[in-house]
C-alpha cells in the first residue's frame, strides 16, 4: 500500500510546471461523487425510525427506513406503480407498507408485492413485482444500512466499526446533520494536517488552549487505518518578508516543549486505560468509506461521513467516553452542557462552512496535504481491490447493483400509456438528540439527550 511519507516524493520536472492539478491519479476516487458503495453507512437515530416510513438518500440510492416488531427495514424508496414515494404511505397490515396512492403492499422482509388492495385479493401481481430491500443493522444507537456494490452479501459490521467500540464499555454523545458539499470534501478536511491550527484557533472550543503553528507530520498505515504522527510541533515561526505568527495568546495555556501524539493541544498528564491499551500511533486515522478517529487523552471523536448525492453529505459525530456507573454521570453533564454546543456545534460549523465552499478540482497541493493524497491512495487500493472481487471494473458512481428493484409488471398487467416521471422524496433531516428505542444487544446507544452504558 502506497501510504507512507515516501510516495510524495516529488518526481523531477521543470519550474514551471504546474504539478498535480487533478484527480486522475485516482480514478475510483474521482468516480466517487455520490460515495464507495459495499459499506455500511449510518443514516438516522434508532429512535427516530418508527412504524412510519422515512425518507433518506444513501450513495444516490433514495430507501425508505420503517420499523416493524422492533426491527428496523430499509426498502427503495419508490412504488413500481406510477413511482410514488413508499415514504409517503403507511402499514395497513403487519410486516408491510402500502403506497399511498393505490394501496400496492410491500413485505418488508424481502420487498415483494404482498396485496394490492385495489386490485382485490386475487391480483395476479401479487408475488410477481417487487421493491429493491437493503441490509439493516443498528449499532451506536444509529441505524446503518449496507450499500450493495453487485448483488454481494454485506460484511459483518462490525468489521468495519472502530474495533474499540465493539468489546469496550463506552457512553456516547452525538449530532447527525446534513450538511451541503461533497463528502469527500468533508472526509479531507477531517483528516487535513493543516487547517485545524488556522481555522479552528477562533473556535470557542480552544478559547484557552493555543494551537501550534505548523508541524512536521507522516502517514503511518496500521491495518485498514492510516495515522498520522507529528514528529516536530512548532507554536510560532518567523516567515522571511512578512513578520512573525504564533498562535499563543496572554489569555491561554502555555504549550509544551515536547512533540505528542493523544490530542491536538499538548501532552497529557494521564490518559484513559482503553484509550492507552490501544496503542495507537498518532491521534488522528482515517478508514473505509470515511470514517475519521480523533483521539484525547480521556474520550475519543468519531465522524462518519456519509455521502447523499454530489453536492451534499450527512455529518455524523460522536464522542465517546470509555468509563461506566456514576461515572459516566459527569460525561452527561459535559457533553450536555458544553461539548454538544462548542464542539459539535460552533468548532464542527466552521469546518462545514469550508466544506460547503470547496471548488476542486483543480487544486494545488502543498506539503501538509501529505495526508490527503495518502487517504486518496488508500481508498483508491482498497476499492480496487473491492471492484474487482465483485468483478466491476467501472467507477464508484457508475457501478449500480446488479440487483435492482423489481420495477416491470408482467404481461398480464397493462401498462398505463403515459406513465409520469419519477417523483422524488423529500429527504428528512434527522434530529439531534433523540435516544433510541430499540438499542442493539451489542451496543446500547448514548445520544445528546441520554447517553447510555455501553452493554
């Protein structure tokens, strides 16, 4: 895997050239506007999924998410009838969902046409046509639903969850937001070694810790995660014509001499022991399809970013504190009353307000942007590898599933002359805070409003 610090090594050319402008150096990645397909991606609250129908758009695909006997379901969102949202209907029997229009039924377990209530009991449908079904599985407290690539069965998921979420007692805070930009977009700015110390020093959220100024910084892959490591830290620096710039202020903490990996803001005196046993390299890492871990002395941030069409992406943030009993206590209480406002909300809006804003294609690339072409080489290597076990070779965003939902009547149902264009759900923007109903066994969720011991 071409990773490390080495790959950026810049080939020999003349002054004047211009150097990596564009994307063709990873193709996958660039066909990846509406995100990696054959992952699991978080889409809502498990609270919020009811026995009405919700409208939601994952990787292009617009599903439709109800609840059923305690179980969650996910069906494409449109009736192969006259393409009437499933959204929009409701359950006139158990275990279904019937379109509003001319009550065609749906089983939710596998998406096939059940009845067709204006058609009688002896409709000759019935069986024949069906809707496209997604696997559904609920962790974190969040339902999350597997993008199929071909017609491959979904990894488990907790191969693709950060492993110390999986077997370790955790309470949880977090926001779920749709936000516009390109998810990929959104994914580079989590990872981006530079403009943390730029962008985030007016945040509210390090009022009293200095940021450094710039840093010497390598890529280390672990596994299916790269990190990356600060080797030299630097909190003030003269630039040669212009002056001096440093991030220090009267009013805020005095940084340390020593370069450290846990944080953002300087070494720790003592870290958590689950955090510690994870021996990891450096704070930040990054995972397939984008999953982004920043790690603190005593809790660790998560954000997933899941891709909705082109031009928009949900945001999903989480912050994890591994202790239980009453001591879990204070985490509600600094969650509730300070990071949900300062960090998931005025820190996490100036990164949405960048990402909102970024036009490239074509860009140009400096030194700390080590870390972007390292994650563009990793998920161009691993979607690769993901294409060609399914046996597609076209891009991200032309590969659909060879399983589409059964949409064509047979013979025996005429159809209408002058069917009407497909009518597109209206996306439903998920809450902040609503704790989940139906928590999974493996792992209770914890959101803004309750954050739960993880089982």
């Amino acid at each position: 895997m071409t990773t490390g610090e080495g790959s950026l090594a810049p080939k020999k050319r003349s002054r004047s050239a211009p150097g990596r402008q564009d994307w063709a150096s990873w193709p996958h990645y660039d066909g990846a506007a509406t995100g990696f397909r054959g992952y699991w991606y978080p889409v809502t609250w498990s609270s919020h999924v009811t026995d009405k129908p919700q409208p939601f758009t994952i990787c292009g695909e617009k599903i439709t998410l109800i609840r059923d006997g305690g179980t969650a379901y996910a069906l494409h969102n449109r009736c192969p009838h006259r393409g009437v949202p499933l959204s929009e209907g409701n359950q006139q029997f158990p275990g279904t969902v019937s379109c509003p229009y001319h009550g065609w039924t749906f089983d939710l377990p596998t998406g096939k046409l059940a009845a067709v209530i204006t058609d009688g009991p002896e409709c000759r449908l019935t069986g024949k046509v069906g809707v496209q079904t997604y696997a559904v599985e609920e962790r974190l407290g969040m339902v999350w639903v597997y993008i199929p690539l071909a017609d491959e069965a979904p990894h488990p998921i907790d191969e693709q969850l950060p492993e110390e979420l999986v077997d370790n007692a955790f309470v949880m805070g977090g926001r779920i937001e749709p936000r516009g930009g390109n998810w990929r977009f959104a994914c580079e700015n989590g990872f981006d070694e530079g403009h943390a110390k730029y962008l985030h020093r007016t945040a509210l959220w390090r009022l009293f810790k200095p940021m450094p100024t710039w840093n010497i910084t390598r890529i280390v892959p672990r596994g299916r995660w790269l990190f990356r490591v600060q080797d030299e830290v630097h909190w003030e620096a003269d630039f040669p014509g212009v002056g001096r710039w440093s991030n220090k202020r009267w009013w805020k903490m005095q940084p340390p001499k020593e370069t450290f990996n846990i944080g953002n803001t300087g070494a720790a005196d003592s870290i958590n022991p689950t955090i510690e046993a994870q021996d990891f390299p450096g704070f930040a890492s990054l995972s397939m399809p984008g999953v982004l871990r920043i790690v603190y002395p005593n809790f660790i941030h998560y954000e997933f970013y899941v891709p909705v069409d082109a031009d928009h992406h949900n945001y999903v943030g989480v912050m994890v504190n591994f202790t239980e009993g009453l001591q879990t206590l204070g985490f509600y209480a600094k969650y509730l009353g300070a990071i949900r406002w300062l960090f998931h909300g005025q820190f996490s809006g100036q990164d949405a307000w960048m990402v909102d804003v970024t036009d490239a294609p074509p860009e140009k690339l400096y030194r700390p942007d080590i870390s972007l072409t390292a994650w563009r080489n990793l998920s161009e290597e691993e979607y690769g590898k993901k294409l060609a076990a399914a046996g597609a070779d076209a891009p991200a965003e032309s590969a659909p599933a060879k399983n589409p939902p059964a949409e064509n009547a047979p013979a025996e149902s005429a159809p209408a002359e002058n069917a009407p264009a497909e009518s597109a759900p209206a996306e439903s923007a998920p809450a902040e805070s609503a704790p989940a109903k139906n928590p999974p066994a493996k792992n209770p969720p914890a959101e803004n409003a309750r954050a739960e011991k993880e089982a």
